[in-house]
C-alpha cells in the first residue's frame, strides 16, 4: 500500500481536546459494509447494535502513569516517560532534554523515586534504571503522571478519564480510545446482552508513529505485548465458525485476535502483525474505532477491514459532520 493513499485533509478544530460527558455521548457513525449505508448514532445506541449471539472483545490494558517529572542534583528539570520494561529492572524510556541528560546522570522525582539513566537506545531512547523504596507501581501512581498524545492541549482534569471503565493491568503508554466511550452504564448493559471477553495488548507509543516509508510494507512494525486468557482463543475461533459475530473494540483487540488466531501463536507473547488492505481476517466479523491520524498503521487497519475506498468516504463524511478526531473525539462502528 502506498503511504500517500493513508493521508487526509483535516480542520485543526476537530481535533478533540477534551473527552465528552458522559463518555457514551459521544456521536457514532454507522457503517454497515453490506448494505453500503451510512447512519450518524450516539454510542450509547451502540446496545442496539449488537445481538445476543454477539462476542464483545474488549482490550483491558490500563494507562501507566509513566510521565515523570524529576530533577538532576544540579537542580535541572527532566522529563521522562517510562516505555515499556526489560524484564531486569531497567527501562526504555524517552527523556527531555535528552542531549542533556547523559548515561551517568542520576535523577530524582517525588515519592522516593530515583532514575539511573545508564545508557542510549536507537530512535532517540534511553535505557533508565528507576527505583523506590517500595514498589515501582506505587512509586508511579504518587509521582507520576498519565501521558497524553502530543496533539491534546489541554490540560485532563481526571486522570481516569485517559482509562477505559474496564482497565485492569497498567502497562500501556496510551489507551485503547475506542473503550473510552463505554461507560459503566453501556459495558453492563452490553454484559446482559452479548458475550464479552477481555485479551489485553500494551499499547506503546510507536503505534502512533507516522509511516514514512513510500510503502506500507517497508515501514517496521513496531512490537506489543499482548496476552489472553486460556480459553479465550477457543471462544472467539469457535464462535466464527458457529456464524456468532466477534465485535473488536478498538484496532489494539483487532491486533490480538488477528495474531491469534495463528494456531501457532502463544496464549502471551508479543506481536508484529502488520494489517493493511488485503489481510483476511480470520477472526473479527465487526469493528468499533475511533477516527485516526493519517499516515499511521491504524488507519492502514481500518482501511483493510472497511475497505480503502469506503474509508476515505466515510472520514469525509466524519469530516462534513463535523465529528470529533482522534483519542478524545467520536467513534465509528463497522459492521
């Protein structure tokens, strides 16, 4: 796929700033790929939507707090933000200003936290040791942050606003937006209704990265974490092959399902899988996402599973509608 073919045009004030209230308020636009039509919803009629043969897969990652505020013993302010873990205590992280801040500096931050910054990494990155008196997760939870993407400004008064209502295990550096519009109302609602199950991708930065390659298939897919439950894989397989539909939220659960349902692929692990127009899914019959950068992976996603034609027709019509784009904007569910 050519990259060109992954940009749109789009007003900088439909960039949401902040989340709307309540979260399944948000506007939903409705694309059913047999019919061709096209219908503008709230996402709370998402319930309508669904039948009771459905499977819902949610991704249940949680936000870390992982944007540190801290200081060199000179008194300079640096700014961290803790990727994604080793496995031997040390961490990849980005910092700022990191010309500044050179293998050797040792940092500090509330809570008892303290940063060894013990080398560079490719791509801008650090490899940092952080440790605290107790545990690391407690440490963050008091001094740290949660990140947000760079193009929302405003400040997030709540934190869990950035958190789906049914996130569980923190580990991801942004979250899976389309679950943002479920409130506790909608899930338990959609609980009585369908079959719901959770697998769980942690979601790193790079999936946002812009492609820059001309071609999608010389761009380096970036590598998650993801892991499921032992019968979940049976559960959504067999119930493709019974004609249940399984309902993805969110490109992240697309990401795991596809990965899956490889015989081959381990219950935990992490996955490259790169989706773009014309990957067969294996898997996934119905699509709820947000509306997504241009250039990125997540869009070559959505256009593989809607098509490439009726993508573009569909954010055009986002876009006439004036729809609210990206993490904290409306949503879209293909069917």
């Amino acid at each position: 796929m050519r990259t060109a073919d992954l940009d749109f045009d789009l007003p900088s004030e439909l960039v949401a700033q902040t989340p709307v209230e309540p979260r399944d308020a948000s506007r939903l636009l409705v694309h059913d790929r047999a019919l061709g039509t096209v219908a503008h919803r709230r996402f709370a009629d998402l319930l309508e939507l669904l039948g009771p043969d459905d499977v819902v897969v949610l991704n249940r990652t949680r936000v870390r707090p992982a944007r540190i505020r801290a200081h060199k013993a000179t008194g300079g302010a640096v700014e961290l933000l803790l990727l994604e873990p080793r496995g031997d205590g040390r961490w990849e992280a980005l910092l700022r200003p990191g010309r500044r801040t050179p293998p050797g500096t040792t940092l500090t931050a509330g809570a008892g936290l303290t940063i060894a910054v013990e080398g560079r990494l490719p791509g801008g990155r650090f490899l940092v040791r952080p440790t605290a008196a107790g545990p690391l997760e407690a440490a963050l939870a008091d001094a740290g942050e949660i990140p947000l993407p760079p193009y929302i400004a405003a400040p997030l008064g709540d934190p869990e606003r950035y958190q789906t209502v049914y996130a569980r295990e923190p580990g991801s550096a942004a979250a899976p937006t389309a679950g943002l519009h479920f409130s506790t109302e909608l899930l338990a609602a959609v609980e009585a209704r369908c079959t719901v199950v959770a697998v769980e991708l942690q979601i790193g930065l790079d999936t946002f990265r812009p492609v820059e390659a001309p071609d999608l298939d010389d761009h380096p897919m970036h590598s998650e974490r993801y892991r499921i439950e032992g019968d979940v894989r049976e559960l959504v397989v067999g119930a493709r092959a019974a004609g249940r539909r399984v309902v993805a939220v969110g490109t992240t659960a697309v990401r795991v399902l596809e990965t899956i349902a490889d015989p081959a692929a381990p219950n935990a692990g992490r996955t490259t899988l790169k989706i773009q127009p014309g990957h067969r899914f294996a898997v996934v019959d119905a699509l709820v996402t947000n509306f997504h950068l241009p250039r990125s992976t997540l869009l070559a996603l959505v256009m593989a599973f809607a098509g490439v034609e009726a993508t573009r027709r569909l954010y055009a019509e986002a876009i006439r509608e004036r729809y609210r784009f990206y993490s904290f904007g409306d949503a879209m569910v293909v069917l």
